[in-house]
C-alpha cells in the first residue's frame, strides 16, 4: 500500500513554543491510525495540520504525494472530511440539512443536490442511527445525536480519508463501539483511510491497524508511532499518561485499567500484576 497522508519533519508550536516537533510518520491508503496523548499534547493541533487549517512552522504535510497547501479549497474537500468535537449549533439547520452540506463540494454551478447527493445524505443518516431526526433541527438534540449527525455529515462527504477529532466522546457505550464499528467497516469494505483522536485507548487497541502515541510538550515533544500493540504498553501508558494501569489481555489484544492511589483495587498494582512494557 502506497503512503496517502505524509508527514515529513513537522515542528508547529504557539507563541514560539513548540507543541509538536521533527514529527515525521505515515499512513498508508486504507489503514486505521489511532492518535492519543494528555491534554495539551497536540493531537487536535495534529489534525489541523493534516486537514490544512494550519501551517507548519516548518517541516511539510502531504497528501497523496502533493503538499497540503498546494490543494484548492474544493479539492481538499473532496479528499479530505473532518468530525470535530461536538459544538452547539447557532442556526436553525434540520439534521438533513446538516448532512446535506457534505455534498457542497460536488454541487454544479446551478448550486442543487442531485439525486446523487440526497441519496448518499439518506444513506449516512441511516447508517448513523439518526434517520429519524431527519426533520428536526440540530439544536433540539441531545450531545451525542449532534455528533453522530456530523459524523453522517462526514460520510456523506464521500471522501478517501476521514479524520475524525474524538468522534465518540459525547456517546453512550452502544453508539461508541457502533461507530467504531462502522468506521472499521468502511476502512475493510471501501479503503477509506480513518485517522481519530482519541484518548479511549482500549477501543482504539481493538479497532486501530497502527497508533501515534503523543507526549506533549512537557515531556519534550516526544512520539511514538508503530502498531498499535507494540504503542500502547503498560511502561508506555505510564510515562507518557502519567498513570498506572491494570493490563490485561482479551483474545488478541491488551486492555488497560487506570487506578489512581484511593480506587478500591489499587492495590493489585503491584509488579506482579504488571505485564512487561514490551509485552
């Protein structure tokens, strides 16, 4: 597989400090890249630099061999669909609306959806479990239906990669393994690329090809980029999150139990109930 999103040395940071720095990795057409880190480590920062919204300050970001910055609007849109955290609407759009504006992009100079463009609407909403606030507007839902509104949105974008900015943060567990699931289902069906945010690393453990495990700047800008079972180890976890965690296995792959110094089985975190950090 050819490499569809590069990153080659990229430093960006804010009034002169660095968030990010010599980042350089790459994802492959039709993988699945899990990006985690603290607070303030740089993930969201991250995906406005692969989307375009900023510029390195220095290094580059490519897009299927060509420099982000070098795509017009349009094109980019046509490449490239974004899901960000969940905001509160100010305007009065239906949720069908919402989704419909996906398909601007691709309108024609008259500026009206085909059938094309209502079909593909029609079917997001669908397959995102929100048909049924199809008429309604967008601010008379609740957190978690708005996101899996924008995430329908996205899918109706009918675009190669989707880049999503912690897509499951405002849903309840059967909507978030639901999108997991369907995010996994058009990587292996359709060849999507799928890069997402995320700090649940258990379901990114169960659903990511590979992982970019980010330290943030208080720990030097370091990084750490590979598959996702040889990222996420319990040493790991732990230098970079600053936590202790139980770690177990299910079938092929760890999970990890954070227990803070007063949780009732604290006390299991002792060596013994440790796996080795490289295990």
């Amino acid at each position: 597989m050819s490499e569809i999103i590069e990153v080659d040395n990229v430093t960006f940071g804010y009034d002169g400090r660095p968030v990010l720095k010599d980042l350089t990795f790459q994802v492959a057409a039709g993988t699945f890249l899990a990006i985690s880190g603290p607070n303030g480590a740089g993930k969201t920062t991250l995906l406005n630099l692969l989307c375009g919204v900023l510029r390195p300050d220095s290094g580059s970001v490519r897009i299927d061999r060509v420099d982000i910055h070098s795509y017009s609007i349009r094109e980019l849109a046509r490449t490239i669909a974004v899901v960000r955290q969940e905001f509160v609407p100010v305007f009065e759009f239906t949720v069908t609306e919402v989704v419909l504006m996906a398909r601007t992009p691709y309108l024609s100079t008259f500026g009206f959806e085909s059938a094309t463009d209502r079909e593909l609407a029609a079917k997001a909403l669908e397959i995102t479990d929100v048909a049924r606030f199809a008429d309604r507007p967008l601010s008379q839902l609740s957190g978690g239906e708005r996101q899996r509104v924008f995430i329908a949105r996205a899918f109706a974008q009918d675009t190669g990669i989707l880049l999503l900015d912690e897509p499951t943060s405002f849903l309840d567990m059967k909507h978030q393994v639901g999108i997991y699931d369907l995010l996994k289902k058009m990587q292996l069906e359709q060849g999507k690329t799928i890069v997402t945010v995320t700090h649940d690393i258990n379901l990114a453990a169960q659903y990511s090809d590979h992982a970019l495990l980010l330290a943030g700047p208080q720990a030097g800008c370091r990084w750490h980029i590979g598959k996702t079972r040889d990222i996420f180890t319990p040493g790991r976890i732990e230098e970079v999150f600053g936590v202790r965690t139980f770690t177990g296995r299910l079938g092929r792959e760890k999970f990890f139990l954070p227990l803070g110094e007063y949780a009732k089985d604290a006390d299991v975190l002792s060596s013994a109930a440790r796996t080795d950090p490289q295990d």
